[in-house]
C-alpha cells in the first residue's frame, strides 16, 4: 500500500515551480464568484448543486497553458482551488440563510442584511479551511492510499492531461455560451414558456410536464440516470398521486388552520401548483428531514470510526520532513485564527449568535469538518451527508437555546445562523480535502493550497449576499421559481421545535415514505428532493438522465470521451444559465425585464409546441459537443 514515504507527486518537492500567482489569484477569484453565484441560483432552483473544481480546472488549463503560453500545472491547480471554494460555500448558503428572507416575507422579521450574511458565511468557510489544516497529514498524506478522494483525484487526472486542455476548455465555453442564449431567449425575452404541462383533466388533478431548461436538463446528465429515475419518481409520486387523492377526498376540507381556503376552491383557482404549495411542500420537507438524518444515522459507525482515527493520527502524526510538499500554515497561527473567529461570532452585533451558539459552532464545527473531511474520501463530496448534519446540528441547537430562554424570533434567528456556520464549515472542509488530494497528487505546496482556499472563501463570501438578494428581490424565496427546498426545511424545523406550530400530520406522512423508500433500497435524499419540487423540474432532470444513459450505452472506442464532453458541456450550461439568471434578476429589479418580455407578440396556441421545439435544439446541442464533435484522431 502506498504511503507518505514511497509515494512521488508529479511535480518532485525539490522543484519549484509557479504556484500562487497574480494570474493564478485573479483568475480563481472570478471563477470563485462566478461557480459560487451560478452556484447558488442552481441550488436554490433544484436543490442541488455540482462540483466546479473539474470545470474550474478544465478553464484553467485552457486559459494558462494554450492562450496564455505558461506552462505550470501547479499554477493551473491554485486556479481550480480557489475556484471550487466559491461553489461550496455557496452550497452550504443556500441550504439555510434563505430562511431569513423567508421569515422576513411572513413579517415575523426584517431582512438579513448584507454584511450578516457576509460575516457569517466568511466565518464559516474560515472555519472549514483552518480546521482541515491539521487534519491533512492525518487524512491526506497518511491515508494515502486508503482514502482515494474521488473528485481529487478525477480533477488531477484532468490537470495531468494538459495537451488536451484547449480543446476540453472550448467545451466548457461553448456549454456557457448556448446556455446563456437560450436562457435569455426562455426567461429574458419570454419568447417560449420555460414550462410546459398537461391541461387539468377533468376528474383527475395530476399533471405532469417538464421545464426547458438547459442548466435543469444538465444536472441530470452529469449526476446520471439512476439518480434522476430517483428524482422523477418521487416527481410522479406527488404530482401524479398525491394531489390527486388530497383533492379526490378533501375537496370541501380545510386540512390545517392556517390555510384559508378549500382544497377544493385552492385547486379551481392554482391548479396542482396550488395544492402543492399549500400541501404538498411539507409532505416533501418531511421526507427530506427524513432522508437527512436516515442518511446521518446510516453513516454513523463511519462518522465515530472517522472521528476517532483523525484524532489518533493527529496525535500520532509524523513530524513534518522540512520539505516543500509538506509546508503547511503555522499551527499557532491558525490557533489563533481560530480564537478570533469564535470571539466574533460571539462578539460582533450583527450576528445573532450567543457565547453558548459559539460553543455550538466550534464543537460541532470541529466534529463536522472531521467527519466530512475523511467521508468524501471515502464516497466523494455528492454522498457527503452535509444535509443530515446540518439538521442534527439545526435540531440540537434549536433546543438547547429554547431551554436557555433564547425563545421566538430572535431564537430561531440565532439558531439558522448557527447552523449555517456548520453547513458551511462541513461543504468547505469537504472541498478543501478534495483540493489538497489534488495537489499532493501532483505536488503543490500546501500552505500555498490553503492560502487559495482561503483567498475563494473571501472573495465567494463577499459576493453572496448580494447574490441572495438580488435573486430574492427578483423572484422570492419559496416560489416556484427559487423554491430553496433545504432553506424551507431548515425553517421547518427550527419553527417546528420553538413553536410546535407545523402541520405535523403531513410532516409525519413525508417521513414515512421516507422510510419506506429506504426499506425497500432506493436512496432517500434525491428521491425526497423530488416529492418536495415541481414534478415539470424533475421530468427535466430526468431528460437529461436519459441522454446520459444513451451516451453510457453508446458502442465505440471513444465512448469514455464522449460521456466526459457532455459532462464539461454540461457544467459550462450549469454556468451560463446561472450567470444569465443573475443578470435577468438585476433586470427584474430594474423594471428592465418589462420592456424586453416579447411573450405578448406569441400566439398562445403555438407557445407550448416552441417550447418543445426550443428543448430539442438544446438536447441536439448538447450531443453536437458529444456524439458528433470532431476529436482529432491522432
């Protein structure tokens, strides 16, 4: 088995090369704002996000070794470690701080502003960056071997196939670019409706259809076929079964206060979106509780095993040889970064966070960041139960500052702000693990890795907050079109716990078919995120599944390339389409997007079948820079 002393980077400790450099700075940085906002409008839209670091990588190569002639591949991996941060941090965002906005819409509270968003998603990748600092010989030198770190080790390879990287960059630029136009063509000019769905069927209040977007229909590809079957059947389960039955047998019933209107009045007026909004989310957000903490618990005996030989081979650990590859930040620095950081969760007004919330965060931050750290190792960064620990983390604070009086509105504030922190601080540590596999592959400094990720960290935290409200003043929070289904969650539960106030019964039904998913062998998580979003979503997701199964299918030589095209293709629409997104909601904001919406010129009865017409080009494009792209055969 490999280990720390027979092992040889690519890039021998002894040379030294380019690394942390003004290009290689400025050049993550925007890649780091850009993944971290495209980021941030794709989660908040689907519920998920995808890794930016083979991407980030992908554009570095391009940009440094073909347009601008230098030849460091250590320079190339600063690019991708700065720029992966800005997609995690944003992940770990979005799953909670939208709660905010959420309670600020209901009048319980004003806005979150800015720079509260900002210190607290700053603090926490912080946190997540210092506290994988001495973790890394434990886990990245002395696990070597054992600990594969898949999207590490993938975005090396990617690295290391240097001569290829003008083409695969192109790729990635292409995917942006015809994401963006066809973005601005569905939701900018509103030449064709971005949806199109059944028509009520009398008798029957399913429906089913599929939204057209390109950056939708790209998360299906790249997370594959099996995943978005998961999605799409939990899609048809609600759409299709659920909100048929709630009508079917409470048409004149009012099944919780809170709600002011029938079933039967709420499906005439909204249609299945109306009784998904009033009903179905909750049913939706218990099965994601569910899946959460079924993912948590089932990952365990793992967590405890993890946690445990962290701390041994920290204890244990090898003196550091002196050597380049083996630098690291100064501990005591970091010790005293970590002081400072706890003091101003504590200390500064704008965040909510008593000393006993302070306390929280480090301790289960620390636990967390360890636990994630050494599971992506082991299942990679999508398996990482980052949701389960954020619930866990949610469910404990929650009650321990309602039984020291932290009560009500300021106690539920308090308790989202913890609880981002650690979403945070779990997503960061996780990709920063990834990021270090990387360069001990190919033989970075660390210390000048973990100088990258904090550098992304800073600039990806300074951009999220206006992210967030700008994508909430354009569209909302917890509509359909930004339906923030963690975020929703999150709030669920805190107001679940402080105010015992929620619509247990349809909480509890989500749980259950939770539970018996699980029973029966079928992952939990996606198939909750698809009962909790808009089924036409899901059936996107599910399109581009099936063109990956297509493309997996495929019998030729170059097949393998062919699936890794339309991956690169994929996350360059994820990007285009959410970089427009940002600048139709500027527009919204504006008053702009008024004067540019052209829908008023199309014939209702031709809208639907240009739709349909739209989404055949973007899945013929899409296997224009697969199946029919032109590889050079030599």
């Amino acid at each position: 088995m490999d280990n720390k002393t027979d092992f040889k980077p690519y890039v021998p400790a002894e040379k030294v090369t380019p690394e942390l450099t003004v290009t290689s700075i400025v050049m993550g940085i925007i890649l780091a704002v850009v993944f971290g906002a495209a980021n941030a409008y794709l989660g908040l839209r689907v519920g998920m996000t995808v890794s930016a670091s083979i991407p980030a990588a992908v554009i570095a190569m391009g940009v440094i070794r073909v347009i601008m002639r230098r030849n460091s591949i250590l320079e190339s991996n600063i690019v991708q470690t700065i720029g992966s941060a800005g997609e995690s941090l944003a992940a770990g965002a979005i799953f909670t701080l939208p709660a905010l906005f959420l309670w600020a819409a209901e009048g319980k509270t004003s806005k979150p502003d800015i720079i509260e968003i900002t210190l607290i998603a700053l603090i926490g990748g912080l946190l997540g960056v210092f506290f994988m600092v001495p973790l890394r010989n434990a886990l990245i030198v002395k696990e070597h071997g054992v600990l594969p770190y898949p999207e590490g080790t993938a975005c090396a390879e990617v690295l290391l196939a240097g001569e290829k990287g003008g083409a695969n960059a192109g790729t990635v630029f292409a995917g942006m670019g015809f994401a963006a136009l066809f973005k601005f063509i569905i939701d900018g000019l509103k030449a064709v409706p971005g949806e199109v769905s059944t028509p009520k069927i009398k008798g029957f209040a399913g429906t089913i259809g599929t939204q057209i977007y390109p950056a939708v229909m790209s998360v299906g590809y790249i997370c594959g076929a099996r995943i978005s079957s998961y999605m799409f059947a939990g899609g048809v389960l609600s759409w299709l079964v659920l909100i048929p039955l709630i009508v079917l047998f409470g048409e004149n019933s009012i099944l919780y206060p809170s709600v002011d209107a029938t079933i039967g009045q709420i499906y005439a007026e909204s249609g299945a979106s109306g009784i998904w909004s009033s009903y179905i989310r909750y049913i939706g957000a218990g099965a994601l509780a569910a899946g959460g903490i079924i993912s948590l618990i089932k990952s365990l005996p793992l967590i405890v095993k993890t946690f445990s030989g962290a701390m041994k081979s920290i204890g244990g650990g090898a003196a550091h040889t002196g050597a380049r590859t083996d630098k690291d930040l100064n501990m005591v620095t970091i010790l005293i970064a970590l002081a400072i950081l706890t003091l101003a969760v504590w200390l500064i007004p704008a965040i909510p966070v008593s000393l006993i919330g302070a306390i929280i965060i480090v301790v289960f931050g620390f636990f967390f960041a360890t636990v994630s750290s050494r599971m992506v190792g082991l299942v990679g960064s999508s398996n990482n139960p980052v949701s389960g620990m954020a619930i866990a983390t949610l469910l404990i604070a929650t009650l321990i500052l309602k039984f020291t009086g932290a009560t009500g509105i300021a106690g539920m504030c308090s308790a989202i702000a913890i609880g981002s922190i650690i979403c945070i601080v779990a997503a960061i540590a996780g990709d920063t693990s990834q990021d270090l596999k990387t360069g001990y592959l190919l033989g970075a400094t660390p210390k000048k890795q973990q100088i990258g990720e904090t550098l992304g960290v800073v600039a990806a935290a300074l951009a999220i907050g206006g992210t967030l409200y700008l994508l909430d003043s354009a569209w909302g929070f917890g509509s359909q079109e930004l339906a923030a289904p963690q975020a929703t969650l999150m709030k669920l539960i805190i107001e679940g716990v402080m105010e015992g106030n929620l619509p247990w019964a349809l909480v509890f039904v989500g749980a259950f078919i939770a539970v018996v998913v699980e029973l029966i062998g079928i992952p939990v998580l996606p198939f909750a995120i698809g009962v909790y979003l808009p089924v036409q979503l899901n059936a996107c997701i599910m399109v581009g599944g099936v063109v990956r199964l297509v493309l997996d299918k495929l019998k030729r030589a170059d097949k393998d390339e062919v699936v890794n095209d339309g991956i690169l293709f994929s996350s360059g629409m994820i990007a285009g389409e959410g970089l427009v997104g940002i600048v139709l909601a500027l527009l919204a904001v504006f008053g702009v997007d008024k004067v540019i919406d052209i829908s008023r010129f199309i014939p209702a009865a031709i809208a639907p079948y240009a739709s349909i017409a739209l989404f055949a080009i973007i899945i013929l494009t899409l296997l224009k820079f697969t199946v029919w792209k032109k590889r050079n055969k030599a």
